[in-house]
C-alpha cells in the first residue's frame, strides 16, 4: 500500500491511521494535502511532510505556519515555501538565509528589510541571478553586487540600476557570458 502512496499518492484519500500517513508523507510531497485535517494539525507528521517537500506548509495547518522550526525545514527543502510562512517569520534573518540558500528566488517573500542586507541578498544572486530583481534598489547600484548576480546569469542585467547598465566592466562581463553560452551552444 505505501508503494501506491509514493506513486500515486494523490489518488489516495487519508483519512485513518497516523503511522501509515506518517510514513506516506515522509514518502510522497501530495499526501499531506489529502490527510483529514486532525492530521493537518499534527506537529510530527506536518514536520516530516515539509521536510520531504517544503510545498506540504501550504497544506499544514495555519498554526504551522508561524512554527519556526516547521517553517525552517520548509524552507530547507523549498526556498519558495517562504511563501506560506507567517509575515513574522519572513523576516527572520536565518529563515530567510535558509530559504535563499535552498532557491534564490525565494527572495521576492522576504521582508523588505531583508531584500536589503546584503549577504543576504548576495547569497540569493549567486544562487539565482534574477533575484536582483528582488533586491533593494541601493543593491542593484552597487557594482560587485550587480556582477556577483551577472556572473550567474547574464540575463539579469535588466534589472540592474540604469546608472550601471552601461558600466564597462558589466557590459563585458554580460558579453563574456554571452559568448561563453553561443560557444558551447
């Protein structure tokens, strides 16, 4: 039965045992989404869904949302899952670090305070290099700040400040990019 569960566990409707949904969510990233809603509000099997696929905080109770560590293993598994944390959490430094590690566009969640710092922020561009689109505005101006984030895709330029984007050593740090993409093409 648990096969079924990790194939098609979104076919299956959980409604009985815990051990058998602890384990089914451990295994598939859909189970929790179809758990009757006391076990949506279990700590231990909402810990191990998240953890498997931070996507599971969506279906989580509303009360897990503001759980730090719930939300941390989210966030570890998926940066996106920032997404469905509470406001409060968005703007916790080490939540927001771990979820910028695990995906950089998780950044566009993020407290607005946090878009500004700049380790932050870097780790986000290094990550994925159009989270500069996400980055305060003082950031997008900073000129080893924007080629960190061009370094990694070329294709962020556009959301560099106007006052950089004819800046010599970014313009050619975008062509070096580029001819690196039309050589191994």
């Amino acid at each position: 039965m648990l096969a079924a569960v990790t194939s098609y566990g979104d076919v299956l409707d959980f409604k009985g045992s815990r051990d058998f949904l602890f384990e089914a969510v451990s295994e598939n990233d859909h189970a929790l989404s179809y758990a009757d809603e006391k076990f949506r509000g279990d700590r231990d099997i909402v810990l191990a869904a998240v953890t498997q696929n931070g996507w599971a905080l969506k279906s989580a109770d509303e009360k897990f949302r503001g759980d730090r560590d719930i939300v941390l293993a989210a966030v570890k598994s998926i940066g996106e899952a920032l997404k469905f944390a509470d406001e409060t959490l968005k703007g916790d430094r080490d939540i927001v670090l771990a979820a910028v590690k695990s995906s950089g566009g998780a950044l566009k969640f993020a407290d607005e305070t946090l878009k500004g710092d700049r380790d932050i922020a870097l780790v986000a561009v290094t990550q994925n290099g159009n989270a500069l689109r996400d980055v305060h505005e003082s950031l997008k101006r900073d000129r080893d700040f924007v080629l960190a984030a061009l370094a990694q895709n070329p294709k962020a330029l556009i959301h560099v400040h106007k006052s950089l984007q004819c800046d010599r050593d970014i313009t050619m740090a975008m062509r070096r990019a580029y001819l690196l993409v039309v050589w191994f093409a």
